[in-house]
C-alpha cells in the first residue's frame, strides 16, 4: 500500500501558440479544468498503475473540491483522508505551448492545512510506502518521512519544487527521485559540480539510500549500492508535458510497492512519463497499467554503467 500526504489541485488549462514572456499578453481560445496537484497526480498515476493507494490531503468547501476528490476517486485513490479547509482548493494556472512545454503558477489555498499528523499511525509499517512532495508544507512532508522511516516504512521523496533538504530527512530516505535541478539543489552543489551521476554520487555517500535522478527526454538514471542504471525515453509526439515527472514518480513507486526490482521499476516509469506526454493534463493523462505493458516492448531496458 502506498501513503500519499500531499498537494491536490484544480489545474486550469491554457492551450497558446506561445508562452508568453515577462510583461506580455497571449490570447486562446478557451480553456480546460482538470484535476491536478504533485501528490494527487502521483497518487493517481500509482494507482493507475496497479497499486493500492491512500490520499491525505486537504480540499477547499467550494466548486472545485467535489470535483477534485471525485476525479481521484474515479482514477482508483482512497480518499478517505481527504479533509475540508477553510481555505479555498488549490488552484494552479498552466500555459501549455504547440510543442507541448509549459508555464505553471500555483494558488496553495487548502494545500497549506495539510500535516504529517493526518497520516494515522496503523497506516505506517513494514509493507507501506510513504511518497512524499514538497507542494505541502515541507516541513510537514519532512515530519512525514521521519515517521515513516521510525516506523520501518519504505519512505521516497521526490524533492519537487526544489529546496535544501536536512541530513536527517536525508538519512532517512529510501529512495529520493529528483531532476537534476533538484538533485543539484538536494546535494547543495553548484553549477560546475559535475553532472547528474556526479549529483547522484555525492547524495548516496555514506548512505543506505538509492537515487533517482530524471533527465527529460534524455531519460534517467538511479543509483543504488555503487551500481548504476541508465534508461532511455520512450519516443513520443508530445501535446503536453505537465504530468511527466508525476507520472514518472507514481508509477515507480507503484513498481517498487508491488515489489518489482528497481531496474524493472525505472524502466516501467520512463514508460508511463512518455505515455502521460501523449495527452493533455496531468491525472486526466496518467496511463494505465495495461497502456504501460502494452507499449513497453518500445523501451529497451536499463543499462548498466557500473
């Protein structure tokens, strides 16, 4: 089972020719709302992708949060643990260009209410996975993990947005999944401090711990116990990259929760990140795991680099 404390949101769609730069106005036709927010896209991609999943979140007592709980109930999510907020249901906007990149601000609204004291103690233990973000407080997330990792769950973090991460949440990890701006960020190095197996290197020093650095359309890495995997992207024609990373993350952990390796676990994720770039949204595009097997033959697996 797979322990999601995290952000949901109502995702507000803008598709434009252009994304526009400081100071300008771009015009669209219209736009789309779907459900969205790091925690419940990785909850609903995990879910999608054959594993048992529980939401804590928090909601607003407005228009969007019906919907929004509904839609991640629809994608297979226990939502339970999903509270109501004096506070008004996040909302992100999101400009999606014709090449499928895109723009995002964020309004956290209910999001900031939501604290590692929601997660029950009998949810934790031996057999669990705790995935965490960083779109809640972080310092909840952080509380969260060290719960997690008290209580024998398998703890991962992916370290989205970016920020300092304390040695002791470091310690305390069992996988950390990060873009090689975060891994940057995670493993306080600079721009010239080496590349993203470099980065990798440098967080797993001294630790029990595997990390999982994303590199877009180039593919991803992970490192664990001194060895290295490399696998490549699935190619695709994107219409919207925003789900991606997302994706990425739910179905690994989906993977790891149902207890396939790691080597098999990236290469399923690298799969499911592709498909999520095939349609617009981020939940409303996360494959299925029947889409994932179907076009996994596409892939070649990891490659071992030593």
């Amino acid at each position: 089972m797979i322990i999601i404390p995290g952000s949901i949101n109502a995702d507000l769609l803008f598709p434009v020719q252009t994304l526009p730069a400081p100071g300008e106005t771009v015009l669209c036709p219209s736009y789309t709302m779907a459900p969205g927010g790091k925690g419940a896209n990785q909850a609903a991609a995990a879910a999608k992708a054959g594993a048992e999943v529980r939401f804590i979140g928090h909601v607003g007592d407005d228009a969007y949060g019906p919907v929004v709980r509904q839609l991640l109930a629809d994608a297979g999510v226990e939502v339970a643990g999903l509270a109501v907020s004096p506070r008004p249901t996040a909302v992100a906007v999101i400009g999606v260009d014709a090449h499928g990149e895109n723009q995002i601000i964020v309004a956290s609204g209910a999001n900031l209410d939501t604290h590692a004291g929601q997660v029950p103690d009998e949810l934790l233990g031996p057999g669990t996975t705790l995935l965490c973000q960083n779109e809640i407080r972080t310092e909840e997330s952080f509380r969260a993990l060290l719960r997690g990792r008290a209580r024998r769950a398998r703890t991962i973090l992916n370290l989205a947005p970016a920020t300092s991460l304390p040695g002791e949440v470091l310690d305390a990890l069992d996988l950390l999944v990060v873009n090689e701006l975060e891994a940057r960020t995670a493993a306080r190095a600079g721009a010239g401090d080496g590349d993203a197996r470099a980065l990798a290197e440098r967080l797993v020093a001294g630790r029990d711990l595997a990390v999982v650095v994303t590199l877009g359309a180039k593919g991803a890495i992970a490192l664990q116990a001194g060895k290295l995997l490399k696998v490549g992207a699935l190619p695709v024609d994107p219409v919207d990259t925003t789900g991606a990373g997302d994706a990425f993350t739910g179905v690994l952990a989906a993977c790891l929760d149902r207890g396939l390796g790691l080597e098999l676990a990236l290469h399923r994720a690298a799969v499911g990140a592709a498909l999520a770039c095939e349609r617009l949204g981020a939940q409303s595009a996360q494959p299925t795991l029947a889409e994932i097997e179907a076009r996994a033959g596409q892939l070649p697996m990891p490659e071992s680099l030593g």
